[in-house]
C-alpha cells in the first residue's frame, strides 16, 4: 500500500555504502562547520563554550524534529492537492510541484495557512539563508585575511590595512563564486547539496580537529597535508559523482559510483594526517608533540584556556 510504501527507504539512497557514506557527512560534517567553530571564539571561557554548544544542540535538535513532521505534512496536505503541482497532475500520478521539490515546506505554509503564513515562512526562509551566507562569508573572509595572509603570508606582521582588503576582495569573490555555483545547481536537491557541504567539512576540518585533540602524534605538517588532502579527495568524488558528472556536465555514466563522498574522503583525511605526521620529523614537530599533555589538560578542564579573541 503507499501507506506502507511511505514509511519504506526512500530512493535518494539505494545502496549501503551511500547511506554510510551520507550518515559520516551529516554526523561529522556537522563538528566541522566553520561558521559553527568560529562561534567557539565568541565566548569568555569553557563554560560559556559548553553552554553555547548545549543550546546550539537542542535547537538543531528540535529542527531535526520538525524536519519529519515538515515532511509528513507535505507528503498528505501537498501532494495530495492538484493546486501546487505542474499541469494539475499529482504527486503520486508522476507530477512535478512548481518550483521543484525543494519547495514542498514553502508550499506546506501555504496549504496550512493561506498567504499570510505563506508570507511569513517565505520571510523567515530568506532571513535564515541570509544569516547562514552571512556567516559563511564572514567566516571565509576572516580565514584568508586573518589566517592565512596575515598569519601565513605576511608572518604576522601585514602592512596596515591591508587586512581589511584583503577581507573585502575575498569577500566579492566568495559572492561570486557562490552566485555562480548556485545558478549551476538550481534544481539540485537540497539534501544533495547539503550532504556536499557537510561531506567538504568532516573530510577537511573534522579530522584535523579530532587528531589534533586526540592524538598526541599530531603535527602541524600532517594536520594540513592530512586537512588538504580530506577536502580535494571530497571535492573530487562529488563532481565524479551523478549529481555533477551527469546531471550537470551531461556525461553518460558516472566515474564514482555512490551520492556521498564522506567515507572515503574522511577516511583520505585520518590517514593523511596520521601518515604525514609519523613523517615529520621536524624540530617543531618535536616540541608540538611534547606540548600535547599539557593541550590535554587545557582542553578537558579548561584550566589556563585563554579568552575569547579580539579581532
């Protein structure tokens, strides 16, 4: 019965290893997020961390919650109804809803309250997308400015103000780079593109973070080529996928085989990292290794933990 049909797997997933695959993007993509991380520099001391992250997990909770009920609405009070479909032929006859699949919460406000809720679930919708671009923007822009050209390049010591540029053209090419990129996939699956963002973040941030907390091995050298290698392995895999090669690019048959790239480029990233870090055989490797009990004890309580940071 479709009943039973409905609460079967669905068919964005067909195979185990995607599904393994896309569980390790969603759950270790989330620890990686780089406008999540930086909120961490926010707050005065662990405590306040650790209370910042109790009340983030609850709310992300609660929207992983609503993403059922947002979902079984949509499937009885849209699918059902000819009014949000193309031509006026149902969901379960083969009919597409306007504006595509990702609109079914948009049209889900409009089935249960009218226009007014429509309007204002079309409000909260664009506030939200713009806080998230905000915070990915900021976040980027701060890590090529302040990270790597102040840090890096300029070995802590830019000219004067040339950090603030620095900020601004990454920022104008970020928007860029995004616009384009989203013109691309328009009617791409937001679970897709999702999974791509999360799969990006646990194969190039979460096992940097992991190692480095975890392992007293870890060096710098083997964090970055470890990091480096986790992002290009992810990025590659995703456009040899489907969803790109063929969906975008127009090629006839997919290179790789799964939707989610996460299971073999989080693990690209743990190897690299462990790999390179047993390779280096530096000076500072020397005494980051030697630093590492004393990270330990800071990190589990938080005794002689610095405030926050002053940008």
């Amino acid at each position: 019965t479709k009943g039973e049909t409905i609460m079967s797997p669905g068919n964005f997933i067909t195979d185990p290893i995607s599904a393994i695959s896309f569980g390790m993007a969603l759950m270790f993509g989330t620890a990686g997020l780089p406008h999540v991380l930086m909120r961490f520099f926010t707050v005065p001391n662990a405590k306040e961390a650790r209370k910042s992250v109790f009340w983030a997990t609850t709310w992300i909770g609660y929207f992983y919650v609503l993403t059922f009920i947002i979902g079984f609405g949509a499937i009885v009070l849209v699918g059902t109804n000819s009014a949000f479909t193309e031509g006026g032929t149902l969901v379960s006859e083969g009919g597409k809803l306007i504006g595509g699949n990702n609109m079914a919460a948009i049209h889900l406000a409009s089935a249960v309250g009218g226009n007014v809720f429509l309007g204002f679930i079309s409000a909260v919708a664009f506030a939200t997308i713009l806080a998230v671009v905000a915070g990915l923007t900021l976040s980027g822009a701060s890590a090529v400015a302040h990270d790597l050209y102040a840090s890096v390049i300029c070995k802590g010591n830019p000219p004067a103000g040339a950090e603030l540029r620095v900020s601004r053209v990454t920022t104008v090419i970020l928007g860029i780079v995004a616009v384009i990129l989203g013109i691309a996939f328009e009617k791409q699956n937001i679970a897709f593109m999702v999974s791509l963002a999360f799969a990006i973040a646990a194969s190039a941030n979460f096992p940097v973070l992991f190692m480095s907390v975890l392992w007293k091995g870890t060096t710098t050298r083997g964090a970055f080529i470890g990091g480096f290698i986790g992002l290009i392995t992810a990025v590659v895999l995703t456009i040899l996928s489907k969803s790109i090669w063929v969906d975008i690019f127009h090629n006839a048959e997919a290179l790789f085989p799964y939707k989610s790239p996460a299971l073999f480029s989080v693990t690209a990233g743990f190897v690299g990292i462990w790999l390179f870090s047993l390779l280096d055989s530096s000076a500072q490797a020397a005494r980051e290794k030697l630093a590492y009990d004393a990270q330990e004890v800071r990190s589990e309580t938080g005794i002689g933990a610095a405030a926050a940071s002053e940008h």
